[in-house]
C-alpha cells in the first residue's frame, strides 16, 4: 500500500514521517532535513532513519565548491552527486531485502520531470512494497498521474483524510 503524507511547504509532512517511523518502529528510508541561514535554506540533507545517518543533498549555488560533483538543479539548488548515490543505493538495497515500509520524503518538482530519484520512485513503486511518501499537497495529481499510481492512503499534516482504491 502507498501512504502519502501530504500538504504545504512547511506544513510538518517530515516531522509526520519521522513520528510515523517512530511509531511503527520497523522499515526504512529516508527524510530530507532543511538547514535555515537567517529565512532562507542554506541546504537539505537526508537522514537514514534506521541509523540516524546524514548527507549533504542539496545545496544553493552560493555555497558549492569546485570539487563538488552535481546531478539535478532546482532553482538556486543543486543535488550533490555523492547524496543522490547514497540515497539511491541505498533504497535499491531497501527494496532488493523487501524492507516495509520504505519512507521517503520529499517527492517533489524534480520526481515530477522524471528528475532528481524518479527511478528509485519507479523501482519502490514497482516492488509493490509498502510506502510512506511525502508530496506536496500541490503535486499529489501530477504524481499520482506520472506514476500511474491507483490505489493509495493520503493523510494530510498528519490527519488521515481519506483513501482512495
């Protein structure tokens, strides 16, 4: 089953997912965690849920240096390669030892032009393991569309508002 915790930017959807895990206290998978310089993100790691564990993912151009390596950009963004490896071997181990649920957070603008961890996206959803999944409430259609997803639990800033079969 697909679990999507769903709403606006800064709406709460990774301390949703975080309490989730925490509550189940079984699976894996990862949570994007924002880095604040003054009102504005200085960078986004991911943090593995199992282990605490975190890496640099996404950084603003200002900040980059020359040897870092950089696979997708989103406005003032870029992913550092080296993060997007990590996450990306990592969920294929996840989903090679059918690990339930796999949590991720955040699918995003990126995921949506087939970008950023859209193949891990299509290799979690093609395992038909359990998922928790964090979407913008915005993007939720244009996801669910992509993806062909059918069938799935959507709660929103931690309601629960419904499902859809």
């Amino acid at each position: 089953m697909i679990h999507f915790v769903t709403g606006p930017i800064n709406s709460g959807k990774t301390t949703s997912m975080i309490n989730l895990y925490k509550k189940r206290r079984k699976g894996d998978g990862f949570v994007a965690l924002k880095t604040m310089e003054g009102n504005r993100v200085r960078h986004y790691e991911m943090m593995r849920l199992s282990t605490g564990e975190k890496r640099l993912l996404m950084i603003r151009n200002d900040a980059l240096s020359e040897d870092d390596a950089v696979t997708d950009s989103i406005g003032p963004y870029r992913m550092l390669e080296k993060g997007k490896t990590w996450v990306e071997t990592s969920i294929g181990n996840m989903v090679s030892k059918h690990v339930e649920p796999i949590y991720f957070d955040e699918i995003g603008i990126l995921e949506a032009r087939g970008e950023g961890f859209s193949k891990s996206l299509g290799a979690m959803l093609d395992s038909n393991l359990d998922l928790v999944l964090s979407v913008r409430d915005s993007l939720m259609p244009e996801i669910i569309k992509q993806y062909h997803i059918t069938s799935h639990h959507v709660e929103k800033r931690g309601e629960r508002y419904g499902s859809v079969d």
